[in-house]
C-alpha cells in the first residue's frame, strides 16, 4: 500500500503571531543537535504575509515520523531516520499559496548524507501526483527543506530565495 502526503486542510481565520501549529519531536534525547532555522524562516514569512488578508493555517494531521518516512521514501535512503530533532508546519495563504518546512537537526556527517542524496536525486519536487516543489537551506547539524505546491507564487519565490 503506498502512502501518500496527503495535506488536510482546516481553515482557521487568526493572526499570524503565535497560532501557526509547529509540530516538534526529539527523536534521539542523548543527541546534543537542535533545530534553531524554523524560526528564522517564520520570522521572513510573517514580514511577507503581514501584508496578505484573509489568512487561513493549516492544521496538518501529519506526524513527525510520517515526514520522516516519506523523505525517507521520496529519497530513496533511510538517512533521515537518524534526525535528532524534528521541527516542522504546513501553511495556505487566501487559498493560493502553500509553503511548508520541515527542521532536521543531525550530526554533520548524517546531514551531509542527507543533503547528498538529495542533490544526487537531481530533482527540485517531490516524487507526489501535485508538483511539490522544494528547497534545502543547509547549516552545520541542521537542514532545512522548504516546499510548496504553489512554487511560482511570488511570495514563495522571495522565500525559496531566502
């Protein structure tokens, strides 16, 4: 049976300040690596979408664990099963905008596997039926992949180019 991301959408009118759901999970509590870009990629977010109405969050069913499995999948390895700490939230805007993050804290030598597989895969979208566009921001111990399904929108563009 082949699972799927599949995004379920609940739309919640709020202000952007705290109510972004962030789902985090320590995966490995002896590892010392934390997660600390999600933050400052929200932070860029907030400053583009503070000028958008009609807001609307998403409340992603998805686990941890269940993005982890699908990297795993989409990339063909099981290097993002030894994350040490996991970040991660799903947003629409007005209903034409998607963007999402996922935060994965690793030793240096598991997050340059990491990020090796995905450039050896020679592809910028997930293996999904909706082109699903990503991006990685790299850092020591740490790895960011940004994606949307609305890649072309301009307030995605400015964040891809973050």
């Amino acid at each position: 049976m082949k699972r799927i991301l599949v995004i379920t959408i609940i739309l919640i009118t709020v202000s952007y300040a705290k109510s972004q759901e962030i789902k985090s999970e320590i995966l490995n509590s002896e590892c010392k690596y934390k997660t600390t870009l999600l933050d400052s990629v929200l932070s860029k977010f907030q400053s583009i979408a503070s000028q958008i109405k009609d807001t609307a969050y998403v409340d992603n069913k998805i686990s941890v664990k269940e993005r982890i499995a699908f990297l795993n999948k989409d990339f063909n390895t099981s290097n993002f099963s030894k994350a040490c700490e996991i970040r991660c939230t799903d947003f629409f805007l007005k209903n034409t905008l998607h963007l999402g993050i996922i935060d994965i804290a690793l030793g240096e030598i598991d997050k340059d596997r990491c990020v090796e597989v995905i450039k050896n895969v020679k592809r910028q979208n997930f293996k999904t039926k909706v082109l699903t566009r990503f991006k990685i921001i790299e850092k020591p111990n740490e790895l960011v992949i940004m994606y949307s399904e609305t890649p072309f929108n301009s307030t995605v563009e400015k964040l891809f180019s973050f």
